[in-house]
C-alpha cells in the first residue's frame, strides 16, 4: 500500500508541469480585432473590450519584429489575412496583447483616408508592400497627429518577442 501511494505521488509530480502547462499555455504577443468591431471612435471611452476569438496576428505568424522600427515581418499567410481586411475610412479597432492581456490599442488603418487619427495605426492595404512587412506607427497620416505616450516598446511586448525569438 506504501508503495503505491509512493508512486502515485511520484506520478503526480511528473505529471504536473504537463497539467499547468496545457492549463496555462501562454500565447505571448498577439493583436486582435474586437470581438463586436466596436468603432475606433468608441474605443476612449470604453473601460473594457472583448477580444475576438482569435487574433488577427498571433505570435506563430511573425517571423521578426523591429524594436527599433516597429516593423513586424510576417509570415506570407498572415501578411495576406491582414491586408484582405476591410478597414473602413475611420479605421478598424486592434488590441495588442501579451497572454491576452491588453496592452494598448489602435487601428488598422486605411492609408488613403481623409481623416486623421492621433492614435496607434497599421496600414491596410499597404500601398507600397515590402516583403510581407506591416508597421505600427504613431497617428496618421503623420507621427505629428499622435497624441500621449509610445506604448509600442512596452517591456511585456518586448519580451515575450524575445522570449519568443522574433525580436530584432
């Protein structure tokens, strides 16, 4: 009887990590969409955003990411998903994550729209695409319409890139 409670617990202890870790699987970096499209507009004076089911961009999907730039180098699949995006010309709302915890947020951007935007953007469709490169960058259509503080560098996201190998 003793010896099968020793290896019961001995079985149990080897088994842990395997428990926690499917329980707990960490996704790292990722940008969603939100789950209800909710207007770049109404995204100020939200205290909470649902996250679609799944992002957009998950960590899989990139093969390098500037720290410097911004520029996240993608897979072919996933630099075309985010480019057949329909992005109205006020924008369509993104969340960046890190375990599905929200880090800041912005919007995919239409680079031919008329109005500005002092947020976060990403430009979709890219007018001038360079080897399945996006890049987020400060206000449009310039860094001079951005308002507040660069999130992008924010040491959650720089890590879990490294923690990944993707950062650059």
């Amino acid at each position: 009887m003793k010896r099968r409670l020793i290896a019961a617990s001995i079985a149990m202890v080897l088994l842990m990590p395997f428990v926690f870790s499917s329980c707990n699987s960490s996704e790292g970096f990722a940008i969603y969409l939100t789950r209800n499209d909710v207007p770049v507009s109404q995204m100020p004076i939200l205290s909470h955003v649902e996250l679609a089911d799944t992002p957009v961009i998950a960590t899989k999907d990139i093969i390098s990411y500037s720290k410097d730039t911004h520029e996240i180098e993608l897979t072919a699949d996933a630099y075309q998903r985010v480019m057949e995006l329909e992005v109205p010309m006020s924008g369509l709302s993104f969340v960046v994550c890190v375990d599905k915890g929200p880090i800041y947020w912005g919007a995919f951007w239409a680079p031919v729209s008329s109005q500005s935007f002092d947020g976060i953007t990403i430009g979709v469709p890219s007018l001038s695409p360079k080897d399945n490169i996006i890049q987020i960058e400060l206000g449009y259509p310039a860094p001079s319409f951005y308002q507040g503080e660069d999130p992008r560098s924010n040491p959650a996201i720089l890590e879990s890139l490294e923690k990944a190998g993707k950062l650059k």
